[in-house]
C-alpha cells in the first residue's frame, strides 16, 4: 500500500487560485520570475484531467492568447516547472501533470492507463527509498527516480 504519510506544507489540495498562487510563490523563492507566459502554462496544465504533452498545452494556450506559441518555448517553461517541482514528467506518456503540492519533495510513482491515459501520482517514500538504496548500493547516484506502473485503471476494468 502506497505510504501518503508527509506533510504537504500549508496549502493541503489547493486548487485554482490557491494552486497558481502556491506555485508562483514556490518558483519565485527559488529567483525565478511568475511572466503572464509561464502563468498561462501553468493554468492550462493545471486544467487537464490527464497528462498533457507540451504540443497539447502549445495549442490550448495559443487559443487562449490568440497567437502561436511554439512547442519548443512550452518545453522550456515545463522543464523548468519540474526542476523546481511545480509539474511531473510521465516518462512513458512524453506528457506532464501539475503537482498539487508544490514545494513538496517525493519521488513519484505513476500509475498509468493504457486505456483512458490517466496517471494517477502516488507517493511512498519507503519504496521509492528503497529503489534510491538499491541504486546507491551499486555505485549509482539517482537524480529522481521514475517508477511508472502501465496497466488499466479501476474506470476501465
């Protein structure tokens, strides 16, 4: 069973305003600026139900800004999101989804649908502790690891 034992700050399952607020708060405590762009971006992943690619996100914030925006410049501001843990990366998918939590360091564990392509993030610090011990054991230093589970979701069963 997944071990959800951890504090997520003060901001227990914002959503809306209190999700961008807490995330704006989080990338600028790390010196990084909140720009309407990357607001946008923001807005539109933390929107989806599923994970999006960044060629999904390209297109939905162009409608909304009424001009291309280019895949490669969503890229970017995704990339930054994760490193300052504000998006996940599902490897499998190429995809990302926002993280409820901001600020909240874990390791995550996907569970990935096959069928509807819904990732439900699951936190266990002992598993994914005892993956970062095997990994260490062998001489290995993990930057983060991935562990994704593909099969099909309870809704599609």
């Amino acid at each position: 069973m997944a071990t959800h034992a951890h504090n997520h700050h003060d901001h227990a399952e914002p959503t809306g305003r209190s999700l961008t607020k807490a995330a704006r708060e989080v990338l600028e405590a790390q010196g990084e600026q909140w720009t309407d762009m990357r607001g946008d971006i923001f807005a539109v992943l933390a929107a989806e139900d599923k994970p999006a690619s960044a060629y999904d996100i390209a297109d939905k914030v162009s409608k909304k800004r009424g001009k291309r925006v280019a895949p490669n410049s969503v890229y970017r501001i995704l990339d930054l999101f994760v490193t300052n843990n504000l998006a996940q990366r599902v490897e499998s998918a190429n995809a990302y989804i926002v993280n409820a939590h901001p600020g909240c360091l874990h390791d995550c564990i996907f569970l990935v649908c096959k069928v509807c392509h819904e990732a439900t993030h699951i936190d266990d610090d002992a598993l994914t502790g005892q993956v970062r011990g095997v990994a260490s054991h062998e001489g290995f230093k993990a930057d983060r690891p991935v562990i994704e589970v593909l099969g099909t979701c309870a809704k599609c069963s």
